[in-house]
C-alpha cells in the first residue's frame, strides 16, 4: 500500500500538502476510496481512506494511529560532515533512512570542502526515502555549522569519533554497547584535524575505526549506523 | 599515495595502460621519480617509481610485490537482479568494492525490469573504488543470465536467499557462521516470483530476511554485504 506523508495527520478528516496531494491525484491517479497508508514521521502510522483527490488538496479520513515497526532500544545518531558532492551526502540520508536512523547531524570541520547545506533538499530525500521504505518515523536532520557546539551538546551515552590514525585499534562494533544511545561522529574527506580529535576526546568521544577499509565520509557514515543496529541484534543474544 | 590498477604488474618494468597513463600524466600530472602504488586486483600490492610519464603509456618501476590488508578468511558473494536505474547497481558495486567483497554475479529474474547490463561499465566502476579505497583486491563480476544456472553453479558453503515474506523469521546475521563461503541472493524491485524462491530452496538456499525494513534491492545487497563482515569481526570472539 502506498504510504504519504503527514506530520500533523490526527484520526478523523484530513487534508494532505499540496506536495502529497499531487502525488497521490496526478502521479499515482489515484481515486476517493482507494485506502492509503500515512505516516506522521514521528512513529505512528495511519489506515485510511481517500474521500477527495484533488492535485493542491487532496482529502482522507484517517483511521485510529498504530505505532509503526521501526522503533528500536537503542538511538542512533550520525553526525558527518557534508561531502563537497552533496549528491553523496544525499545518498547517505536515503540509505540511513530505509535502514533506520534517529538523527542526523552535518557539521562544518576545519577540513570540509562544503560550507554550505541546503536542509531542505535533504529533509525531502528522507521524507521520500521513509515513504518508500514505508517508515513511521523520520530522522531528524539538523545542521550545527560550529563543530564545538555539537561536541559540547552532545548527550549520548556512548560518543565516538571515527578518527582515522593507525595507533586507533578499538573497532566501532567492538565498543557499542547494546541499549546504548550511540553517537559517532565521522570527518570530512581531508578527515578531522588534530584540534578538533583532542576536542573530541576531552569532552568524553572515544576514538574508533571502521576496520580496515579506506572508506568514503558517506560510506563510513552508512556503516556505522548499520553497525550499530547489527550489534544491538548480535550482542544483546 | 596515489593507487593504480595493473592487472599483469610483476617485479620490474612495466607499462599502464593508456587509461591509467592518462589519470597519472594528465590528470594527476605525476613526474619521472614520484612514487606511486600499483594493485593487480588480485590481492597485491607493488611500490612503484614512474619512469617516464606519457599519456597513453606511462612507465613504471616496480618493486617487490607485498600482500594487501584486504583478506579475509570468509567469503563474501552477492548475486542480485540489477536494478531498473543502473545507477543504483552502480553505486552498490562502488560501495560493496570499498567495504570489501570477493563476489558481485548479477541475473536476471522473472520480475525483472532491467534485461541488459554493460559489464564494462560496471567493473570501470569496480576499479575505480578499488583505486580509491588502496584495495589490492578487485571483486568478480559476472553476468549470469540464466538465474537456474546461478542456482545450480553455486557452491558456497553458506547460501541464502533474502526472501521478503512475513513467514521468514530467519535473520541473515543470525544465520552466517564464520569463516563460512556466504553466497547471498537479493531479488528484484518486484522480489523473486515463488518459482524461483522454491527452486532456490530445493537447491539448499535457507530464506533469510535482512531486517524489518523494506530496503531496495541495492541497500539490501549491501547490508547484506556489511553483515557478512561484521557477523565474522563479532561471532569469532
């Protein structure tokens, strides 16, 4: 069944964004009593029914919400900076969505070759990525441009930094813990500078590797966010 | 350093090829005496010292071949229906290629939407993520066009078939042994018809399922992939 977006949908009528209403009228044509699913990004999914299609104002009766599968134990947050091809970086947030992700952070780091971040293109791949992979819950996307800032907030219980130096030989999927809210922060393609890894570490981010691979910045982050969903399923056996 | 790919590299003199002469005289623009590294995509290495630079046939000093880091003592296989946008294919292959994988056979299924891949493309794309990612390894693709002979040609000591049905309660990463040959099957964008998933089976194929998500073909095929590696980095110890 196809799924829609709606961050405000409640049980009872509803109109859809001008965005989803012309997906559901004119791209899927789809008819008043065609049943479509809906999610309000936030973990709860919708059975319901189309009552009007129109292209700006599409409307539907939502049916009671139901909470969607993809909850998890554990949070998982990456935090990267953004790749100069922003394609790749755009890659990254459709393939953490489908997989699963709870928030990600992009930072500017003293090495990027991008300064600037267009969020909105990126909240619209993880809308179309989560209705795709007919998710309840969206990641949240945000942009901290002072690297300090999101070392000195972060909460998590377990912070790493991808840091790549031949004298780091805690491997990521050693260290998570399961049941852990995981934050690993990974660095640009000219990787962290010196500063900004004694940063890190002073504030409590221990320093990993990805294994042995030289890894791409959206490779790097896709792993480290599969990898700590594998740990949790591993480890907690 | 700088890495290219001689398939026939020996101890000694030896020539690039025309592409590999351009990318080093003209893109990079390296010079006689820089120092350069060679992979033969067959799991070696070589230090190499430019000669003479020319942009068709740049030549090269090499030393003593050394094994590259990317071993590993498992197998990693993924046969996948390529995807409508070759694109995506693409750019699982160019992941798969910097994580590390032996493997890559493509089919062609009866839900197939794409009947036809340009093989040289792809392993252009192969060998420009080995390059990238200092593999000394390039993985094997093969088109397989017939997906009975894929079944009945596979001698993988551990051989799945990522199956999207509600009735596989099997995880893959609960699945893999280590030090296992892993053979993984990921179906089309319109999954496997039941023919083929009950041949499959009949052919000793365990149905696993790669998660709750619903992933595309493409990140099925590298969550597959990252799984494999990581079931062996955690279930060894």
């Amino acid at each position: 069944m196809h799924l829609f977006y709606a961050p405000d949908a409640t049980q009872g009528l509803l109109t859809l964004s001008e965005e989803e209403s012309m997906h559901c009228a004119r791209v899927l044509r789809m008819q008043p009593g065609d049943k479509i699913l809906i999610s309000n990004g936030k973990g709860f999914l919708f059975d319901t029914i189309i009552e009007i299609t129109h292209p700006k104002k599409t409307t539907v009766i939502c049916g009671s919400e139901r909470p969607g599968l993809d909850h998890w134990p554990y949070g998982v947050h990456i935090a990267l900076a953004p790749t100069k091809n922003i394609e790749r970086t755009e890659w990254f947030i459709e393939k953490a969505t489908e997989i699963g992700i709870d928030k990600i952070s992009l930072f500017f780091s003293e090495h990027s070759e991008r300064r600037v971040v267009k969020t909105d293109r990126l909240i619209r791949t993880a809308v179309a990525a989560m209705k795709q992979s007919v998710k309840s819950r969206l990641p949240e996307i945000n942009v901290v441009s002072d690297f300090e800032e999101l070392i000195r907030n972060s909460s998590e219980s377990q912070r790493f930094i991808a840091w790549i130096d031949e004298s780091v030989n805690l491997e990521l999927a050693d260290a998570v813990e399961p049941g852990a809210m995981v934050l690993v922060l990974i660095g640009p393609e000219g990787d962290f500078s010196p500063g900004e890894a004694e940063l890190a570490k002073t504030h409590g981010f221990v320093p990993v590797s990805l294994g042995k691979s030289r890894l791409r910045t959206e490779t790097a982050a896709l792993t480290a966010c599969h990898t700590v969903h594998l740990v949790n399923q591993l480890k907690k056996q």
